[in-house]
C-alpha cells in the first residue's frame, strides 16, 4: 500500500508578494482554509496518511497549522467556533506529518530528491499544493491515481488539456492512448514553446512515484534553468519502462497565479452557497 505523500512547499511565492514575503504561499487561504489544508485532505482521502513536507526558510506556519495550538483552543472552548477547528483536528489525529529542509531551490526534481529520507524505499505520492483539485460525487484525485497505481505499478503523472498558447508554463507529455482517459507516455518536455510542443496535454501537480525515481533524479543532470527538472527523470523511467498519463475527474485550479486564486476563491463561495440554499 502507498501510505506517503511528499508536499514540496520550499517555495517563494514571489508572484504573490508582498503577501509571500513573511506567510509561505501554501497557507494563503480560499475562504477559510489554507491551500495546504485542501491537499493534505485529498492525500488523506487517499489513504495516505503520513504527510512528508520539504520546507524552507520562512515556512514555520505550515508545521504550526498542523498542530494543536493550547491557547487557542482555550479560547474557544465551548463556543461555536470549536466546529471550525473540525476539520484540521481530524487531520492531526489521523494523519502523522513530517518535515525536511530544502536548502537550495533547485527545481521540483531536487526537492523531491531532498524528500527521500523520510519517503524511504517504497511509492508515495506528490502533492502540488498550487494546484487546488476539487471533484464532486467521485474520490479525489490522488485516490484515483492511486488506485491506477494498484493496477499498474508504475508513475503516474496527472494531465489535461490546456490552451496550445499555455504550454509554456507546464511540462507537457505525448505518448500511446491505452483508453480513454489514460495514456502510456513517450515524450515528455519541460515548458516548450508552443511550436514545439509535442501535444497540448499539461503535467499538473499531482504525481505518484515508484521508488526507482530517486536513483534516476540522482543521476539526472539539471535541465531548464539549471534546475534539476521532474519531467527529466520521468522520461528516463518512461524510456526504461512505464509511466502513465491520466486524464483526472474534477476541477483544477491553478493558485499559483493571483488570477487563478481570484478565480479559485471565487469558485468556492459559489459552491458553498448553493450548498447552503
């Protein structure tokens, strides 16, 4: 069983500065819960109960958030906020969290290498807290890739459809359609250009890595802007063996951007006013 899921958050946050500048970006919240929370939920629904974070300078909040804060919960104590701490004491009784540090940001490929001490020798997930999915009357994004984990023992990757103009800003994938919404790959590039895209199919933050994917990262040589790239090292264990693109169910939305966190927001007050009417 996958029981490990890697959230790298040592990032900057620079497109949200100055709001970035002291408040990682990962506990920027959409409405009343931080982007974090929404991930480490889904890696829960899935089954994955022991939650790895790489961190960097300036990312105390997150270990804080999951945890028990006494004068808080002191405060409230028998009052009608008590029920919105549910959500987050569920997580920190169900869920085990442990934390390394990033020294250098060197690319996604690096910092999931920086995970491998406390991932271990076995499969775990990948969690892009930038990317919230939400999926309604369906198990959650990482529940499915999981399961397709379960089917074929190799990574999986996350994909879909994005506008042929927006390919620069993902990895972008091309490969063999086993059905219709999964796809064995055989190209991968990092942020092409547009004419040079393979397809306009986009990598997203969700992944679900065998282990074998440290040694390649290891071995791989730093790529696009002398970082040290994911899609690099998925090539290679495309190459040797298996990877699979999946086409998920549910709405995703880049909050890595304000205008997709805006529109993120904005996405979840309607939905939670047409479940209160």
């Amino acid at each position: 069983m996958i029981t490990k899921c890697l959230f790298p958050v040592a990032g900057y946050g620079t497109r949200f500065l100055p709001a970035t500048k002291a408040m990682p970006k990962e506990m920027l919240p959409i409405l009343n819960k931080p982007l974090v929370q929404y991930g480490v939920e889904e890696a829960a629904e899935a089954g994955l109960s022991n939650i790895c974070f790489v961190t960097g300078r300036g990312k105390r909040a997150i270990e804080d958030h999951f945890d028990i804060s006494f004068e808080l919960e002191q405060q409230i104590s028998g009052t009608g906020k008590e029920k919105q701490l549910e959500g987050i004491r569920n997580l920190i009784e169900s869920c085990s969290f442990s934390y390394t540090r990033q020294i250098e940001m060197l690319g996604l490929g690096h910092a999931i290498l920086t995970g491998r001490k406390i991932i271990g020798d076995e499969a775990f997930g990948v969690i892009l807290a930038d990317d919230l999915c939400l999926v309604e009357d369906e198990p959650g994004v990482m529940a499915q890739m999981v399961k397709l984990y379960q089917q074929f023992r190799c990574s999986i990757v996350a994909i879909e459809e994005v506008p042929k103009d927006q390919v620069h800003r993902y990895g972008v994938i091309d490969g063999e359609v086993l059905s219709g919404d999964l796809i064995r790959v055989t190209d991968m590039v990092e942020k092409p250009d547009p004419a040079d895209a393979p397809s306009n199919l986009a990598i997203i933050g969700r992944y679900v890595l065998s282990p074998d994917i440290f040694d390649i990262i290891e071995n791989t040589e730093p790529g696009r802007n002398g970082e040290v790239q994911i899609t690099d090292a998925l090539m290679q264990q495309a190459r040797d063996g298996c990877v699979i693109a999946y086409k998920f169910k549910g709405q995703r939305m880049d909050c890595g951007s304000v205008e997709g966190f805006v529109d993120a927001t904005n996405y979840c007050f309607e939905r939670l006013a047409k479940e209160q009417s």
